[in-house]
C-alpha cells in the first residue's frame, strides 16, 4: 500500500486547520469554557490542548520509497534464495502461504513492506486493551465456502456438529450489534437498534415514502438473492446481459430510475457502499450496491420476514487482527518484515526478486522458481518489469479509496442518551464518517470500564476529483487537524467525550481498497488476469482481482494460487 505525500495539499491544510479551530472551540465550550470557544472559532486565542496521540501502523516514507527512489546498490546485494517468493503480507499473502504449506511446500519467504503482517487487517493496542487498525469485523462464510471454512475450524471457531455448522459463541459479535443516532429533529435524537433508519424516528413528513421505498427496494434484492447471481466470493457469481448493464451504471441512477427518492433509504445505502467500498452511491456500480446485499443476508424492510433478524458475524477486540495474527504466527522466519520491493523479474528457469532491507539497510536479491504478488495491482504493475500488458490496463481502471481509522482511548465508559443500550457498532446518521466500534464490547469483564473506541471514515469521494483531493488532505493534515475532526464526530452523541479521552492514535491508509466503479466488473483486462495461465514464474494474487477489498475476496485469490502452486 502506498502513500501520497503532502504539498499539494497546502490550500487543502489550512482548511483543515481551520476546522479544527472551530472544532476546539465546539469542546472548549463543552467544558464549560464559552469566552476559550468564541475566541477560538474567531482564531483570535490558541485551541484548548488536544490529547496525545501520534500516527501508528504504516511507515509513509518506507511506502513512498519506490515512487521516491529507493537507494541504489553501491555494492552487490545480499543473495537469498527460496523456492517461492511472496510478496505482501496481507491476508491474501498469508492465505497464499498458508496453502502451499499445507501442501508440503515449506521453502518460502513472504516480504513484507512493514513491520507487523496483516495488510489492512492489522491489530494495535492502548492502555493494555486490544484495538484494530483496520478491518474488524467477518460476516459468517457463505456455507459452500469450504476454504474459508476450513481456515475458521483450524482456529477453532467453527464446527460441524449434526449436518450444520456451530460457530463459537464467544467471538460472535454480542449483543447489541448496531445502533443509529437519529431523531426527526436535534432536540429528539436518540440511540435506536439497528443501522437502517426507523421509520418513527423521521421527519413525519417523510414516514410514508421512506417505508414504501423500504418495501420497494427489498423488492428489487429478493429476485436476485433468488437466482444465486451474487455470491462471496465473486468467482462464483454468475453473469448475463441484465449484470452487465448493473455493472455499467452508477449505483445511483439506477436508484433513481426505480424512483427510489427517500433520504433516508438514500443515505443507508450510501453508508453501505462507503463501508465495503470506501466510496458511496454516486462512485460505485449498480452491480456492486447491489452485491453487498444480494451475495449475503438481502434486504428486508421493517416488518418483514427476517428484517429483525442482525446479520452473523465473527469479531475482535482487536478486529481482523485477531485472524491474520494467527495466520502468520506458524511462517516464523520465513516472513521478513520491513522489505521495500522494487523489482521482479521472470526468467525461463526462475523469477528474481529486488528488495531494500530497510532495518538492516541493506539490498538483498531473491532468487526463486516462482513468485506471487499478493500486493494492489497498482503496486504490482510498478514491480513486474516483464508483467503482460493487461496488469497496466486493470491497475489504470481501479482506483482506491483513502481511509482513515482513529482508535480513542477513554478512561471511563460514555454516558449513553436516551433509547438504545450500548452496541458494538454505533453510527451518527447523516455523518460523513462510519462511525465506531467499542473494542471492549467483546470483552466478558463484568464492569464498564476503560475502552477504545476505534473510528472508521472512508474518504472515497463522489468522483476522481474528490478522492485526489480527500486523500491529500488526509496524508497533508496533521495529527491534531484530525484529531478534532475525530473527536467532533463523537462528541455529537456524548458531549461529556472530551473529558474522558486519554489518547488518539491515527492510523491512514492512502490507497486502502479497490472501489467497484462501473465497468470494473466486466472489464476484460481484470478477466485476462484471473484467467492467466498458470506456467508462468510470477503470479498474482489479491483482492484488487475481485475489483473491491473484502477479506473474502484476498483469501480465495491467495489459497487459490497457493493451492495451484503447490499440486
């Protein structure tokens, strides 16, 4: 994953900084200080102190070093030799690696960019209690999903028992799942269970409509989830005519040619695409707003059969961390940390593989029957000196959607506001940002104590445009710019937030997932690349493949190629 640097970004900062002037200012009056807040939104009087806190969990120079220019050798490098050479330790890395030694294929190496493996399923911790700095969360496996399945028996979190299968209580997302933060008007806001907006907590003036396009668009789900065209993963989805034209559409015109109007199932939907896409209605295909509830659970409007019903899912104090620990705990030293690679090469008889040590500060040269570059296609496409002319095509067409996820430490629980009890999952409606996970949720302690709260904010943008400018915003504004942005966002539903907060860690992701735009689907360069042949010496394997960024999609494209390089 690389990183975009700041300076373009100038203009964009100040503006930032101006907002976490009037967001100081917004606390300051919250603590009972209105003469600090006035001055501070006026810029006449320094913002109130924010808490510490620092940027965590990627190393930005060490990812912008193959675009800068990684130092050149001044002497030979350092050889080193495996049979295969994986390249990324994200979960599709890990699951790679994972399949070739199932098959008895031990002579490995997996390089690693940074220094703890995981890709953006990585763990982090505050005050002794476990956090993610990504991906936290699994929906249950598609029951066909033997693979996965198979990986989730080995670490023990589901069994077959009677023709079904169990999973393990314990890690299964507690109760409360979700909440939403939402009422007809600001003095009428309250905590209400679940994620799409109740219908009584609306305007009354948008009560009907809002319901009968609830209705209409379960409708629209339910044929598909009938006919098994969706399904995770994707390499298992069907495809005709009527998938092609959802495909090259934005997801929404196609909700306006269904006359689906109502803010509130509007917004719902665009919370969804930005959850699993980074980017909302207006960036991502028909195909893939559809997706996200055609290949799982559907949808079900309120009173409906299975509309009560919380999704299964499996989760972690410390998120998707919690799996990709345990999937690389078992490579030992065969996973090498810390290796900025700058080159891959194929040959007739090999491949070889140019890498900076940057802790040893040295250059090492791998040689290997095969390598996989279980990395983005973008970053592939900059390694591969011989790649086929479809990897530039397919890493031009996808773009990726900056994120940003802040974990908050607290030192005392928040004091709820009237209705729904505390949840794992929280969501302001209306807010620009995902809202936020409660990682001592899972915990079985009998008190409600110290926490973090770990935010999540997908800046994809509505076009091409807005993405440049949200990701340099993000990597050009500083730590404290954010933080104020961060603790606004929670401070709405619990003003009492500033007194209780211990430290912020901020952890930024420049290009974090692939979003589906419209055509990303069909497109023959992405097809040609899942249906490379598999004589070659370099291999690829990762979500991008599957045009979006699901912990599904990397485990099928990294077990798929271990499986095959290891027959």
């Amino acid at each position: 994953m690389t990183r975009t640097p700041a300076g373009p970004a100038a203009p964009r900062r100040g503006l930032l900084r101006a907002a976490a002037g009037a967001v100081a200012g917004r606390v300051a009056a919250r603590l009972g200080a209105p003469g600090l807040a006035a001055a501070a939104l006026a810029g006449c009087a320094r913002p109130p102190a924010l808490p510490p806190g620092d940027w965590v969990g990627a190393d930005a120079a060490r990812g912008h070093a193959l675009r800068d220019g990684v130092p050149r050798p001044v002497a030979a490098p350092d050889l080193r030799r495996a049979d295969t050479v994986i390249v990324g330790a994200g979960v599709a890395g890990l699951a790679c690696a994972r399949a070739l030694r199932q098959r008895g294929r031990e002579d490995i190496a997996v390089l690693e960019l940074e220094d703890q493996a995981g890709g953006n399923a990585r763990a982090h911790a505050m005050g002794g209690m476990a956090c993610p700095l990504g991906a936290h969360y699994l929906p249950l496996p598609d029951p066909r999903d033997e693979a996965l399945l198979g990986l989730l028996a080995e670490l023990g979190l589901v069994q077959h028992a009677a023709g079904r299968l169990v999973y393990d209580e314990r890690h299964l997302c507690h109760s409360l799942q979700e909440r939403l933060y939402i009422g007809p008007d600001d003095e009428e806001r309250a905590w209400h269970e679940g994620l799409l907006p109740p219908v009584d907590a609306l305007p009354p003036a948008e009560r009907a409509r809002s319901l009968a396009d609830y209705r209409r668009f379960a409708a629209a789900v339910r044929p598909w989830v009938a006919r098994g065209a969706f399904a995770m993963p994707t390499a298992r989805a069907g495809w005709n005519e009527a998938l092609a034209a959802l495909d090259a559409q934005p997801f929404d015109r196609w909700l306006d040619a269904e006359g689906l109007h109502s803010p509130a199932l509007r917004w719902y939907l665009d919370y969804c695409c930005r959850d699993d896409y980074g980017a909302g209605t207006a960036r991502v295909s028909a195909w893939a707003g559809l997706h996200y509830f055609a290949s799982r659970h559907g949808f079900h409007a309120p009173g409906e059969d299975g509309g009560d019903d919380e999704a299964g899912l499996l989760t972690w104090p410390e998120g998707n961390g919690w799996l990709t620990r345990r999937m690389a705990a078992p490579l030992g030293d065969r996973l090498q940390p810390a290796r900025v690679v700058w080159r891959v090469e194929g040959g007739r008889h090999g491949a070889s593989v140019d890498a900076w040590d940057a802790r040893r500060g040295r250059h090492e040269r791998w040689q290997a029957r095969q390598v996989v570059l279980a990395v983005p296609l973008f970053v592939a496409a900059r390694l591969w000196r011989d790649a086929p002319p479809a990897l530039a095509a397919a890493a031009g067409r996808l773009p990726h959607a900056p994120w940003l996820v802040a974990n908050v430490e607290l030192d005392a629980p928040l004091r709820d506001r009237p209705g729904a009890p505390a949840a794992w999952d929280n969501v302001v409606y209306g807010s620009p940002a995902l809202g936020w996970v409660d990682a001592m949720h899972q915990s079985l302690r009998p008190d409600r104590g110290a926490t973090v709260l770990s935010v999540y904010w997908a800046l994809g943008g509505a076009d091409a445009g807005a993405e440049r400018a949200a990701r340099q915003a993000l990597l050009g504004g500083s730590h404290a710019d954010w933080t104020g942005r961060v603790l606004a966002e929670l401070a709405g539903p619990h003003p009492e937030l500033p007194r209780r907060v211990r430290r912020v860690d901020l952890m930024r992701y420049g290009h974090a997932m692939a979003i589906p735009v419209p055509g990303v689907r069909a497109d023959p360069a992405l097809r040609a690349l899942r249906e490379a042949p598999a004589d070659g010496r370099v291999h690829l394997a990762h979500a991008d493949l599957s045009g979006y960024s699901v912990f599904e999609e990397a485990f099928f494209h990294g077990e798929r190629v271990g499986r095959r390089l290891g027959a």
